[in-house]
C-alpha cells in the first residue's frame, strides 16, 4: 500500500479503482464492499445535493450506498442512480441497501414498503434491506428530542418476528437479496438467530473510535453477522435531538488527531481508516467532493500501524450518540432502557 499523503490527487478522471476497496465476505456468501457512502442529511442537507454525492461518490468510486426510505430523498438518489446507469455503470458493480422505517412494521406494510423504495430507487432489488430500528415508533422527521409517538410500543419479539417473516418473503420474493437488523442488542439478536429461517447477514450499528461497542461487536462476528458502522466520523452535523452535554467528539480526540497529523490527513479520515481495518464497513456521509474522496482513498492506502490501531482501542469512551430518546415508549424512562444495558432485553 501506498502512504495516503505520496497517492496522486483522485478524480472522477483519475478514479479510485473499486477492484481495490477491500470487500467482506458475509454469510450468505455474497462480497461486500468494506467501506460505503451514507446518504442521510441529518435533516438539513437538501435531497438534490445528497444525489448529487452519490452520482460525484460513483464517479470517483464508491460501489456502496446506505439508503433508507426515511431520510426522504430515495427519489433523488433514485435519479442519480439512473443516470450512472445510463452512462455505463452495470446494476451489479453496485451495492445498494436501503431499511424499512419504523411504522412499517405491519406485517400488511413490509412489502409495500420495499416496493416503494425500489421504485424510488428505480432498481429491481436491492442487495440488503434492514429493519432500521427494533422499534416500531415513528417520528415526524426534524422532531425535536421530546418528541414521543403516542401510540409508541416496547420492543415484543413476536412482533419483530412477524414483520421478520415478510423480511424472510423478500428474499423468498428476489426482491431483496440480503437482510438484516439495525440498532440491535444482544439479547435481541439472541432472540432473531434462534427464530429466523434466513439469518441476519449484517447488523447496521453506531461505531467510531468513541462508541467501539466491543462486546457487541465479537458477538456479530463469532456469530457471522458483520457490523456496518454508522456515524463513523462521530456525526458531527447530527441533528439537535441527537445532542447532549455529555457528547464527545471523536475528531477532536488528541490521540486522532496525533495520528492525523503523522499521515497528513483529517481526523475524519483517521476515524475511516480505524473502522475498515477493525473490520466494521463505515458508511461516512459527505456532500464534499475533496472528503468523499479522502474518505474512499483511505480504504486502500497507508494502512495504520498495529500500535496506532492499539491506542485508538483504548480511547474508547462509550460515548452513544443516537441514543434514540424518540422511541421510548412510556413516561419516566432513560435513553439507556432502548439498549438493554443490564444483558436482558428491557421489559414492557
Ligand atoms: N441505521 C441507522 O439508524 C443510522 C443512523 C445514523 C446514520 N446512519 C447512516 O450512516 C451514515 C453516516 O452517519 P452520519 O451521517 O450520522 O455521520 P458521519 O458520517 O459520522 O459524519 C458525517 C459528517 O462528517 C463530515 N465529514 C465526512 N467526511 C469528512 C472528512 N473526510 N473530513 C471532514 N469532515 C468530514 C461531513 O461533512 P461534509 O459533508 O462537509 O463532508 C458530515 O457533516 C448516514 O448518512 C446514514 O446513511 C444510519
């Protein structure tokens, strides 16, 4: 590998080469690219700028995208996809996942759910589809953090099970070639392998150098289901519901930014480089041109030391920071009663 500041400026003339993004092996057997685009504007970036990083991400050479119906701009992304279609780029160079949002966990809403979103998407499956949270709870998007559904439920495992049985159709159907789980737990995940017919493939999870979850993250990985890391730069421009006093920035760590300044490049980066090589596929969102690229250069450059992957695994602060509040379900409770913290799954 090369040392990330000597490789030449990449451009969408001069592209990153995705036959070298490194890939992961999941347990239906299908490869994955290790490192994707993610597509939520955190409420505030438009859906027109988010299509446009998709269509500047592929030109430069990303193969994976995270989409999901809820962050309102699958139309868009849609669009954009489209386009790279017409212009060459082949349905199966491109990894797409996209989630069921949360008030369709109906067993009568799953299909059409993912119906619609690949009609958004203007694809005829999609690679992976996830429950986005084990919760069936919505919330008006740019809500603010006391914001509750009045019909909100705890999570009851026959429930998941159920919309899990139209998740297992899917695959049955080809509409979906992978599924899996979001914002899981342990013990919730206990439950789904021993009730599931088509087992998760990948469990879509906060992670960075402040959040690394390391008991949660083995469990995936002694049981097959790899981990793909939200908010791996610490989501800096997360909406205000996601915010507390307590929150920590990953950037800002000195120990990163040590790191950052050895290779010559943001702490952003640092972040990217600890999440591929841990294992984990991040999912950075970017709308800027020069971080999309940085973001994909480093999965295949300048790869960190083992003492520098060492002193990332000791700062971590298990600092969560979507921490959930919108979807509790009754009065008087803490965001930490959505993770099961005590190892069982917080009762009704
Ligand atoms: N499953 C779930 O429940 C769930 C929850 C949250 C997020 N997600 C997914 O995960 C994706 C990523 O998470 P996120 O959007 O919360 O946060 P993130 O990727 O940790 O942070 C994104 C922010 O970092 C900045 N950034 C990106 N690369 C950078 C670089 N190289 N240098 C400096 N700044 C950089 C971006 O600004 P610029 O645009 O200026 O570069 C943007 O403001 C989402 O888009 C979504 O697809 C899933």
């Amino acid at each position: 590998m090369t040392r990330l500041a000597n490789v030449p400026e990449c451009s969408p003339s001069n592209p990153v080469n995705p036959a070298d993004i490194p890939v992961r092996t999941l347990n239906s057997g299908v490869q994955i690219p290790a490192i994707g685009l993610g597509t939520f504007g955190s409420d505030h970036v438009p859906p027109s700028a988010v299509a446009e990083a998709v269509e500047y991400a592929a030109s430069v050479g990303y193969r994976h995208f995270d989409c999901a119906s809820v962050y309102g701009n699958e139309k868009q992304v849609g669009e954009s996809f489209e386009r790279l279609f017409k212009s060459g780029l082949r349905r199966e160079e491109l990894w797409i996942t996209s989630k069921l949002w949360n008030d369709k966990h109906g067993e009568d809403d799953v299909i059409a759910s993912c119906a619609k979103s690949l009609a958004d998407l203007k694809i005829e499956y999609l690679d992976l589809y996830l429950v986005h949270w084990p919760f069936p709870n919505h919330h008006p998007p740019g809500c603010d953090v006391g914001a509750r559904s009045p019909n909100a439920q705890p999570y009851i495992h026959e429930n998941y099970m159920r919309t899990w049985r139209k998740m297992e159709e899917l695959v049955d159907r080809g509409w979906v070639r992978n599924i899996g789980t979001s914002n899981m737990t342990i013990p919730k995940t206990k439950l789904l392998l021993r009730d599931a017919r088509i087992k998760p493939v990948a469990n879509e999870m906060e992670l960075h150098p402040h959040f690394q979850q390391p008991e949660f993250f083995e469990y995936l990985m002694r049981n097959g289901i790899q981990p793909i890391g939200f908010s791996p730069i610490g989501s800096p421009a997360r909406p205000e519901r996601d915010r507390t006093d307590e929150d920590t920035s990953p950037t800002e760590d000195p120990v990163i930014r040590r790191i950052a300044k050895q290779h010559g490049v943001h702490p952003a980066v640092v972040c990217i480089k600890w999440a591929v090589q841990r294992g984990q596929i991040p999912i950075p969102f970017s709308t800027n041109p020069r971080n999309i690229l940085a973001n994909l250069q480093c999965a295949v450059h300048d790869p960190l030391t083992e003492q520098e992957m060492n002193d990332i695994a000791r700062i971590d602060r298990n600092c969560r920071l979507i921490k959930g509040q919108v979807f509790l379900w009754k009065d008087n409770q803490t965001w930490e009663d959505l993770w099961d913290r005590n190892g069982e799954i917080t009762p009704p």
